[in-house]
C-alpha cells in the first residue's frame, strides 16, 4: 500500500510539473478547452471519490452543490442576468462556497442516516431538487441563464488569454488534492474510515456516525463548490442545464473511468472525459454518438477494472512487480511488495 502511494505521489509530482510547463508547448485552445476544464472539473469528481472512497457516500448531488456556489456567484456580481448586485467579485466567491458548505450540510443531515441505494436517491433527490429550483425560480437564474458574469482581474479572458485561469486551476486542485490527502490522515478521517467499514462498532465506541457523515458530507459541498466557481469563470455563464441529471451522471462516469478508489481519479477520468467529448464532437459520424461511446468506454473499464484506468495501472504494476521479484531468484511463496 505504502510503495503504491508513494508511486502515485512521484506521477502526480511529474505530472504536476509537466502541467506548468505545458502553456509552452501547448495551444491555446488545448490548454483552455481541455488542460483547463480537466482541472474544474476534476475537483468535483474529486469530491465524489473522497465521499465514496473515504466514507462509503456515493452522492449524486455534487453537481447540483456546484451549481449553487456557481449560481449564488452570478447573483451578486455583475452579470446580465440574476440580481445584479454587482458586489466585488471576490466577496461572490466566499459567499458563493459558504452557501454551497451551508446547504450541503443540511443535505448531509438530511441523508446521513441512510445508507447504500436509499443515501444514493437521497443525493440523487436532492440534485433535481436543485435542478428544479434554479429552472423555475428565473428571477435568480435568469431567462436562458446568467451571462457575462464578472470575473476577478486576475482571471483575465479565459478564450483569448488562457494562461492565467489555467495556472488558477492548477494552484487550486493541487491545495484541493492536498487538502484531501491531509484530511483522511487526521483523527476525523480515520473516524470516517472506520465508520466506512464498521458503522455499527464505531457508534458502539461513541464515535457520532451521523455527525461525521454530515461534515464529510458538508466538505464535500465545499470541494464542489470550488469546482463551481471555477466552471463558472472559465463558461463566463451558468444556466439550469449545467446542474441537470445529464452533467451529474458525467461527473459519475468520470470518476469511475478514472478510479473511484483514488483521488487521483478524478483528475484522470476528467481528462479523458474531457478530450473525448471535445475530439469527437469533430468527427462527422461520431460527434452525435458521443454518448454512445463514453458509454461504450465505461462499460469496457468496468468490466476490466473496477478500479478504472488507475486500478489498470496499478494491477499492471503488481504483475510487473511480482514478476520482477520471481526472476530475482525469491523463494516460492515469498510475498510480493504490496501494490496500492
């Protein structure tokens, strides 16, 4: 376990290294329309994995959650649509991640009595439940969405100048990545993961089990909301379409296809995601069955590995490894290296 993460941590470091340099030799609409939207929306299928892996929640709100912060932030900035408060684009941005935190917590008290299929439609509920409430309520949503919305300066033009909201992206999912990492090490995340796999011993022990379910759920709904802001500044636009049950089985099918065992995942099955959806599109006879062959994709992963593209990676390390050490010369039965 120990060698397999720590083979990840040294991928993810070259990976995070090659990233930096990529505005360099890579286009600007590569970097925008796949580097980019891979990184958004890698968090939020982040915080499904961390849900699912660490506290055994597959949730199917986590795109309604970044809906909320996406839409609480074109409401108090200048926008054409919504409120026109026309506040500091920051003060959008905090107010924006403590709504979403705030109701993902009550959605998290909500359900976090349930297990299995019933915590699963609970999420899924709560998800259209949020998709409705932005389609009907257009005094907040607008006619058709909210356009044009106010981003910091830093942020510059997302289509045109790329780089900065790109290295924006990068900085925050690598804090996001680190942030989850430190958090399943802590006395809360230990808890989590024993109430993952004994919820009945942990509560026999004291341990809170609803009360750690909500706050994982409610850490959740911050890590989505983050995603949120993001996609926000990078569409410049959010609308109800962007939170309905469509873009909420996407963010399910890439963390599957990158590894729901892994945080890593995220990222990977963003990526893939990502590059299908935008290459295929300019292909004639298969840019309208992009559906068709996301699901073929998944189906093979699943059938394969369970684990996605990272569970292939690391059985294929496994197998190199073990044979490596027979080749060695180890004795018959000795035991492997353990893999992540």
């Amino acid at each position: 376990m120990i060698a397999g993460a720590r083979g990840r941590s040294g991928l993810a470091i070259v990976f995070i290294g090659l990233l930096a340099a990529s505005p360099l030799f890579v286009s600007d609409f590569f970097l925008s329309a796949i580097l980019t939207k891979t990184l958004w929306l890698g968090i939020v299928a982040a915080s499904l994995i961390f849900l699912s892996g660490y506290g055994n929640m597959i949730s199917l709100a986590q795109t309604g959650l970044y809906g909320v912060a996406g839409f609480v932030l074109g409401n108090v900035v200048a926008a054409d649509g919504g409120l026109k408060v026309a506040w500091d684009p920051w003060v959008g941005v905090i107010l924006g991640l403590v709504v979403a935190t705030v109701v993902g917590l009550v959605f998290g008290a909500v359900a976090s009595r349930s297990e299995g299929i019933y915590f699963l439609m609970l999420t899924l509920a709560f998800g259209i439940l949020l998709f409705y409430f932005w389609g009907q309520v257009t005094q907040l949503s607008g006619f058709g969405g909210i356009n044009s919305i106010q981003a910091p300066g830093i942020v510059s033009k997302p289509r045109t100048d790329p780089d900065n909201l790109f290295y924006i992206c990068l900085v925050v999912s690598v804090a996001v990545y680190a942030l989850i990492r430190y958090i399943v090490r802590t006395p809360f995340g230990i808890a989590l993961q024993g109430i993952r796999d004994e919820p009945t011993r942990m509560r026999a022990l004291g341990y809170n089990v609803a009360l750690h379910r909500t706050l994982a759920f409610g850490l959740g709904a911050f890590l989505a909301g983050i995603s949120g802001i993001l996609s926000v500044w990078w569409n410049t636009r959010i609308d109800p379409g962007s939170v309905g049950l469509g873009r909420t089985i996407d963010v399910l099918v890439i963390a599957i296809i990158g590894g729901i065992f892994w945080i890593e995942g995220g990222w990977l099955g963003a990526f893939v995601f990502t590059a299908i959806d935008t290459y295929s599109r300019n292909i004639d006879w298969l840019g309208p069955r992009f559906n068709t062959l996301i699901g073929v994709i998944f189906l093979v992963i699943v059938l394969v590995s369970p684990g996605g593209l990272i569970g292939i990676w690391e059985s294929a390390r496994g197998l190199a490894r073990r044979r490596s050490g027979a080749g060695a010369g180890l004795p018959p039965g000795a035991p492997a290296e353990r893999s992540g």
